[in-house]
C-alpha cells in the first residue's frame, strides 16, 4: 500500500510542476507579446 501511496505523491508532484511550468511559459509569451507590440 505504501507503493502506491508514493506513486500517487509523484504523480501529484509531477503535475504540479507541469503546471508551474505552463504558467511560467504562459507569462514569458506574454511578455514576449508586449515587448513585440511595444517595439513595433
């Protein structure tokens, strides 16, 4: 059961990170966008 229990930790951690990823890819294009539209 202890097996199992680990994997479920990992698999939440994974998605976490996955998730703070995306939201920090999300922020670097929008910036990215901003600083496009700014220069034009």
């Amino acid at each position: 059961m202890e097996n199992v229990k680990a994997t479920a930790t990992d698999a939440a951690q994974n998605v976490k990170t996955e998730g703070q990823y995306a939201a920090t890819d999300v922020k670097d294009r929008a910036t990215d966008a901003k600083d496009n539209i700014q220069n034009t």
